[in-house]
C-alpha cells in the first residue's frame, strides 16, 4: 500500500485506517471504515475534530473497566456513534515487577509481552470480545473504531483476526500487525505508559524495555499464532469454534469491506 494510513494525531496513538489490503482472489479490502487505535484520553480537540470527520459510529473498546476509569476516552461533540465494550477486566494483572539484578529490563520487558500474546488466545474476557468485535462489524454500518490502551496488542490481533476472514495473506497481516512500529505517534504511549510502569518496576526502562513493551515484535504475534495453533489446530478453527464466526458470518463481513 502506497497510501499513508495513519490520521494525524496530537493525543492520541496509533491511529489508524486498516483497509486497503489485497486479497486472495486480487480485491481489496475497503478503506475508510476500519479504524484502530489507542486510547483516547488525550485527545486534543483538533483530534477530536479529526475523529469525528470520519463519521465513525461504531466504536469497539478492549480495555477492561479499570482501564476505562482511569482513562477515560474523549468523544467528538455530537458525537452518534455507539460504544461497546466487556463489562470487567479484559487482562491479568500484570506480572510481579520485580527484576532481579542479572535481568536487564528489555529481556524483562520481552518476556513480559510475551505472556501477554500466550495467554490472550485463552482468556474468556477477550474470546469474548473478539466474537462481539464480529459481530458488530456485520450488523452495523459505518465506520468502525476498535481500540484498547496502547492500540497495538488487543486491537492488533482483533485487526489480524478480521484481516484473515476478508481473505488478507498472512504475510500481509504480519504487516499491518509491525506497521505500529512506523505510528508517528510513540511519545504519545510513553507519556501515558512509562512513568507507570518505572513506578512498579523501581527502575528505570532501557530504550530497549521501552521499545519491547511500546512496540511490536513477529515473535508476539507468531507467538499469539502459536497457541492458536496448538489448541484448536488453526487460526481457522479457533475463529470458527471459539469466537463462533461462521460461513454466513464471514460472507456478511466479506460483502461488507471487500471490494
């Protein structure tokens, strides 16, 4: 894609237009109705004005409702749209914090992340709003905003999951899953992250840990992949089992963003 995706933002990180992908059988995914981003409590009002151009009314948020309390998200004035999201926490707690002297805190972070993508396969919170996230693509219409803290984990495997029903190769998915790594926007979730984290942790973060834990790796999503892959055989047959998208579904959904 020649096309810059990302939206020009102040406050808020990672946001982004995830169409446009080719397909098997050489259509496209449609652009300008699914959006993906991080949180946004930060928003200024010239995001907000921005935001609200893109006529998005359907939002979908994966951050549990501690996240939500203490963050919450700024809407554009007259806002229509509709907001969904899981009534209690989407993730565990985070691990114990502590690292011990012959850790550096990029291994720390790394392992870290990585917990996050084998345990998301399995965590009924998340199954959950996978299958809702479906669900509302094909029954609403408009525009789409799905988002959770940081944009880029929860919101980049909901993004990978509907890339592979719409028929996107997996290389491709791999592909808008790294494009976080290119938002123009990564002091954004550090000012919102980081000070937080060094408060628990006692330390301080090496670039390395802020770049483990603020971007993304192959290895997480390969990671996610992985589990998936071991516990039902296929991304195939966890999206069809687990989150109960169907053939009906997945023709509503291809009618819907393929082109």
């Amino acid at each position: 894609m020649i096309r810059d995706p990302f939206l020009e933002t102040e406050g808020i990180h990672n946001f982004r237009d995830y169409g446009g992908w080719a397909t098997q059988g050489g259509a496209r995914v449609a652009t300008g109705l699914l959006w993906r981003s991080g949180q946004h409590v930060g928003a200024s009002d010239a995001d907000l004005a921005s935001v609200h151009a893109l006529d998005i009314r359907t939002v979908i948020d994966l951050r549990g409702l501690s996240e939500r309390e203490r963050n919450p998200c700024k809407r554009p004035d007259g806002f229509g749209g509709e907001v969904f999201f899981y009534e209690g926490e989407t993730t565990s707690s985070p691990p114990h914090m502590d690292v011990d002297p012959e850790t550096t805190t990029e291994d720390f972070a790394r392992q870290r992340m990585l917990a996050v993508y084998s345990r998301m396969p399995r965590n009924p919170a998340m199954i959950t709003m996978f299958s809702r996230f479906f669900k509302l693509l094909a029954e609403r219409e408009g525009a789409s905003l799905v988002h959770c803290f940081a944009g880029k984990d929860r919101t980049g495997v909901a993004a990978m999951l509907l890339l592979h029903v719409l028929g996107v190769a997996r290389s491709d998915q791999m592909a808008e899953f790294l494009r976080t790594n290119d938002a123009p926007t990564l002091e954004v979730l550090a000012a919102q992250s980081v000070p937080g984290i060094e408060e628990r942790l006692g330390r301080k973060l090496d670039q390395g840990a802020v770049m483990a834990l603020l971007g993304v790796r192959e290895e997480y999503l390969e990671t996610f992949w992985r589990e998936v892959e071991d516990d039902h055989g296929s991304l195939d047959n966890f999206i069809g089992t687990a989150l109960g998208v169907d053939d009906l579904l997945k023709d509503r959904l291809r009618a819907r963003f393929v082109t």
